[in-house]
C-alpha cells in the first residue's frame, strides 16, 4: 500500500508544481506579517493591538474576497479541465463585479467609521486612535487589492501559478523595505511609526495590481481577458451564484465568528490581544504549506472533475489528506520547540509573554486538526462544488460550537485567554467529524461544466 501512493509519479509533479509556488507565496506574505509585528513590536503592546485589531477588517475583506474568488474557482478550474474558455472568463466577470463591490464597501467603511468599527473590539482609546491612522490609510488600496485577488485567483486555478508567485514576491519585498524605512525614519524618510506601516502596504498592494494586470495581459494568460469576454447574462449568473455565492457566504459568517473570537479576547485584555496576535502569526507562518496544498489540491480535483476523472479526484482528495497529517505532525513538534527562540524576538510584558508561551503549547498539539480541516473543506469539498454542505457545517461548528464556548469561557467563567482559545478550538474537532464520512461517501463530487452561457 505504501509503495502504491507513491506510484503515481504525474500526481506528485503536478502537485509540487502548484504547491510549492503557492507556498513560497504565502510565506513570503506570512513573512512580511511577521516582520510587520517585529517592527511594530518595537512601539510597544498598544501599537500590536492596534495593527492586529485594524487587521481584523482587513481579514474580513481577504476573507470574503477569498470566498469570491474560490467560489469562482470552482468553476474556473472545472471549464480549465474542459478545455472552455469562454465561460472560464465569463465566470471570471462575476467575480470581478462581485470583488469590486465588497471592496468598496470596506474602503467606504475604513475612511468614514474606522474609530467606530475599532470600538467594537476594545474600549482602550489609544490602541482605537492608533488603529483608525492605519485604517484610514490600508483602506484606499482595498479596491486594487479585490481586482489583483481575481486575477491571480484565476491565473492559479489554470495551473498559472508562478506568475501570482512573482508579483507577490516583488510587492511584498517592497513593503518590508517601505516599513523599514518608513517605521523608524531610516535611510532619510520620514519617522511615521504605525503610519509608515499602513503606507508602505498601501503602496505595495498598489504595485501589486499594476504588475499582475500588466503581466496577464503581457503573456495572453487565460485571465487576460477582454471586457466583451467578461460579460455574462442574468441566467448564468443566476446558475454560477448558486453554487460559489454559498463559498462567500461560508467564508464571511466564518470570519464574522473569528472576529467575535478576537472581541472576546480584547475582552480579556491588551495582552491577551497582543499575545493571541503574535500566536496568529506564527500560525499563519507554520500553515503556509498547508495553504499551498490546499490550493494546489482543488486545481487539481477541479480539473480532474472537470475532464470527468471523478475517481482521480476522490485518489487526490486521499492522498493530499494522508500528506498534510504526516507534515502538521512535524511543524507541530518544530513550533513546540522553538517556542523560546519565536517569543524572544517581541518586547512585550511577562503576562503577555506567558499567554502566547501557552497559546503556542495548545496550537502544536492540535495544529494537525486543523490542517486536516482546511484540505477537507478548500481542497476537496469547495473544488467538487460541494458547498451548501460545507456552509451547512461550517456555520453549525463555528457559531453553535465556537462562539458560544468563546462567550461562556471569556464572559462567564472568566478564564485566562488560553483556556479561551482551547475552547475555541472544539469547533475544530466537531467540523472533523462530521467531514470525514461526507469525503468518504463521495457525495461532494458534482461535475458544473454542463452549466453555460
């Protein structure tokens, strides 16, 4: 049996192919968030409770875009393993209306009520002043940010994987270097602090979006489409609504628990905010191959449904599941360890300290649980347009489980912030049984490159 799930050589090429792009990509973006909070770090825990509650919008917007985008994406893949390009960018149309709509709400809502929305998480006045200078200035490139999530979102679902991986490379580069510079007054500039931090990633979101453009249409990319291309009727709409819209909707009722999470968390405390903020960091630095293969495993079984290899795709669906165990298994016991070594780089208090010392000792031991999670519902359940069973459980797990174990432990019992995020956690496991049985019984396999324009 061992020798036979390394047999398919095609499956491993393909798959490294598109997951380690991706990977690379999203650990140079987890780096960049990484450097983000050092820099900060150094302003003290009011200036990372401000970045990481200002990011909360941010992280609402990202999530439904990402929504948006992997709710387009099953489609786009499916049409891609077809061979049909015509509808692949009318659906590509959708999203990008739907992207530009969500975008400017947020840009309206970060320029207009940012100290207002802020004080739904924390009544500490000096992380809401803070916090409302960064949003104010993030929030003009959110717009610029909707479009470059479409494109690139297309260019990974027809195996174009490398050029999304460059761009961010390069715009990614060019914000470490501007927050450097415009943090702390180096090399001439201006000493901004928390200011300089949210105009040097305005300004690398910026250049983002001029390059992915530019290069998509500079190298006749599938997503390089013309205007009369992305135009759709109402029915088609309609039918491509029905099954991605549930995708979006999954991804901002998710993001609405998560935020209920962090308010529960400012509930406890400014360091529990700052030491649940560096956690997240390190989580998303550890879950950045997670994320390629995920990614990499709905192009993959998209395409396989969409040529109509349903067996392969349930073979893909195991296979990325056996291997995203084996590796949170040990990025588990690599975080356990190096836990001193993570925490010594922050300039917080002992109580801060303490909790994120504590967080991180929860994390590794259930990181696989997780992991699994995120092959389950993004890789296999979203790519085979399963995805009204997916909101089903999301939502029951996340806010009939979650929320009210986040409530009860932070309102309630009063416990200290690590026992919340345990709690939290239960939401996981629920997810994961219920899933198992839904991927084995090979239900979410449906094949939606017979719905046209």
């Amino acid at each position: 049996m061992f020798k036979e799930f390394f047999k398919d050589r095609r499956f491993f090429s393909t798959m490294l192919q598109l997951a380690v792009p991706i990977t690379i990509q999203q650990l140079v973006s987890s780096s960049t968030n990484l450097l983000d909070v050092l820099m900060i770090g150094q302003l003290g825990e009011t200036a990372i409770a401000a970045l990481g509650l200002s990011n909360q919008v941010f992280f609402l917007l990202s999530l439904f875009l990402f929504g948006i985008s992997s709710g387009s994406a099953i489609f786009t893949a499916q049409y891609w393993g077809k061979g049909d390009i015509k509808n692949l960018r009318k659906v590509m149309g959708i999203g990008l209306t739907m992207a530009f709509l969500v975008a400017l709400f947020y840009t309206l809502v970060s320029q207009i009520i940012p100290k207002t929305i802020l004080g739904l998480y924390t009544n500490d006045q000096a992380v809401i002043e803070l916090g409302s200078q960064y949003l104010k200035i993030v929030g003009l490139g959110y717009i610029f940010t909707a479009i470059s999530f479409t494109y690139m979102s297309v260019l990974r679902s027809t195996q174009n994987v490398r050029l999304p991986m460059i761009v961010t490379l390069v715009a990614l580069t060019t914000n470490i270097f501007l927050n450097y510079c415009l943090i702390f007054g180096n090399l001439g500039f201006p000493e901004m602090g928390v200011r300089g931090a949210a105009l040097g990633t305005f300004i690398a979101r910026t250049l983002e979006f001029i390059l992915i453009i530019f290069f998509s249409y500079r190298f006749r990319t599938a997503a390089a489409a013309k205007l009369a291309e992305l135009k759709y009727n109402f029915s088609f709409f309609k039918e491509v609504l029905w099954t991605s819209m549930p995708a979006a909707i999954n991804e901002v009722l998710w993001s609405l628990g998560i935020t209920t999470y962090y308010a529960v968390y400012a509930h406890i405390g400014t360091d529990a905010v700052a030491a649940v903020n560096i956690t997240a960091t390190i989580e998303n630095m550890s879950f950045v191959f997670f994320i390629g293969a995920a990614n990499a495993c709905a192009i993959m079984i998209g395409n396989q449904i969409g040529a109509g290899n349903e067996k392969n795709a349930f073979s893909y669906g195991s296979r990325f599941l056996a291997i995203s165990f084996a590796m949170s298994i040990l990025l588990g016991l690599i975080v356990l360890i190096l836990r001193p070594f993570i925490l010594s780089f922050y300039n917080i208090g002992l109580s801060s300290y303490e909790f994120a010392w504590k967080i991180l000792l929860i994390y590794s031991f259930t990181m696989w649980i997780r992991t699994t999670n995120l092959i389950l519902f993004i890789g296999i359940l979203r790519s085979g347009g399963d995805t009204r069973y997916a909101l089903k459980v999301e939502m029951s797990s996340v806010w009939l489980v979650g929320v009210p174990a986040a409530l009860i432990g932070g309102f309630v019992l009063n416990l200290p912030v690590y026992y919340v995020y345990a709690m939290v956690l239960s939401e996981e496991i629920v997810k994961l049984l219920i899933v198992i049985p839904r991927f084995r019984s090979r239900k979410w396999v449906h094949n939606l490159t017979s719905i046209t324009a």
